[in-house]
C-alpha cells in the first residue's frame, strides 16, 4: 500500500485521495470545481472545530486534561478525538449520506482511532521505519500534487477546498503547515502503516486489495483489551 495519491492530513487522520475518491463516488460528477453547498459545508466544518479545538484549550477540567485514550505506547486526546469525529462528519455530509453522523458512536470513532495507533505500535515491533527523509519526499510530492493544476475533476478540488481550510484554522502558514512536527507525525504514521501492509502481503496473510487488513487491525484491537484504557469522563467534560 504505497502512499502515492494526494493524502489530507486532518487531525488524526490521514485520508488519501483514494479514499475520499471512493466516498464520494455517489455524488461526484465531471466538474472541476467544487459546488457552492460543498464549500459551504467544508468552510463551516472547520469553523465548528476550530471554535471546539478552541473551547479545549481554554478548559482546565482535569478530567478533560488526561488523554481520552491510555495505551501501552500511545495516547490519544480529547482533542484528537475532537478533531477526528468533526472530519467523520464533515466526510459524511459531503456524500450527501442519510445515515445521521449523530449515529456513529463515540465509542466506534474511538475504536478507530484506537486500531490506527495499534496497527503503528505493531508495525514499530516488527521493526518498521521511516526516515524522516521518507517523510519529507511523500510531503514534497502531495504538495506537488496539491498544486498540479492538470490535476482536475471535482473530487480532486474537493481535497484542495480541504486543505485549505484545514491550513487555515491551524494559524500557521503554508511552508510551517507542512513542516510543523504534527503534520509529519501523521505522514509518519501513514508510511509505517503502509509498510505493515506490504509486508502482510508479502508474507501471504493478507490480500493485495487490502479485503482483510480491516479483520488484522480488528485482531489488534481485540487482543489490546484490557491493556487500553478509556477516559469516558473526558467526554464530558
């Protein structure tokens, strides 16, 4: 599983224009721009997180301040929850979906979250890396991407309207955007994950298309019960 399509770096996800083509297949069409209820939709979804991502920050509750998620090697935040459920739902309202974002549970969001930082922790235990020379050509090369103005159709401007505003609300300029430490944390994450892949295939335990790697994270989260705790009192604070 190469990282070679233009990959939107949002919080704690890294969606690759793969996926977002696919998700919104239902509703793209030839054109080459993205239409006003699109923009709309985007530009109001980032406003909504930053003034949540914002409202975290000004909250000194204790219980909000411990990580949502205790793992063996890793947490996760309220923040990056935050952030990763706002982008579930902005995603979902983009397909024009009639599943209601409010119907996917917090503690499903959280399993996902959770199944990426285990499939990361795995590959490092097998002894994957990622040079941050690795790091820096994937970002060059989706920067390319971003700007390559053959690189047409509305799925495609769909992810620059995203990125844009995912820029935005960070405060930061472009160049520090993709410099900044989080932002090559995801990549990192991305490229070790994509390494597991390959090798899984390499040695026959799962298929090219990727048809079971869903059921090998799943295993992982399974066998990481009770070895990860979760904050339920950070959700409600």
């Amino acid at each position: 599983m190469k990282i070679n399509k233009l990959t939107v770096v949002m919080g704690g996800a890294c969606l690759s224009l793969l996926l977002i083509g696919s998700a919104f297949a239902s509703t793209a069409s030839n054109a080459s721009s993205v239409s006003t209820s699109k923009t709309g939709i985007i530009s109001s979804s980032f406003d909504d997180l930053k003034a949540k991502l914002e409202q975290e920050k000004s909250n000194k509750n204790v219980a909000s301040a411990a990580p949502l998620v205790q793992g063996e090697d890793f947490q996760i935040s309220k923040q990056d929850f935050v952030f990763y459920k706002s982008n579930m739902d902005m995603i979902n309202k983009l397909q024009d979906n009639k599943i209601a974002p409010s119907s996917i549970s917090d503690d499903a969001l959280i399993d996902e979250m959770v199944k990426k930082e285990l499939t990361v922790s795995h590959a490092k235990k097998l002894g994957l890396q990622v040079s941050p020379q690795e790091v820096d050509a994937v970002i060059q090369k989706e920067r390319s991407l971003l700007s390559d103005p053959s690189i047409t159709g509305e799925n495609n401007e769909t992810v620059r309207e995203i990125m844009k505003h995912r820029i935005r609300i960070t405060g930061l300029s472009e160049d520090d955007f993709w410099k900044s430490n989080e932002t090559k944390k995801e990549y990192e994450k991305a490229l070790l994950m994509g390494k597991l892949f390959d090798k899984l295939v390499a040695e026959g335990k799962i298929e090219k298309d990727g048809a079971r790697f869903g059921d090998f994270q799943k295993s992982l989260l399974d066998s990481a019960k009770g070895k990860t705790t979760v904050n339920k009192n950070a959700l409600n604070n």
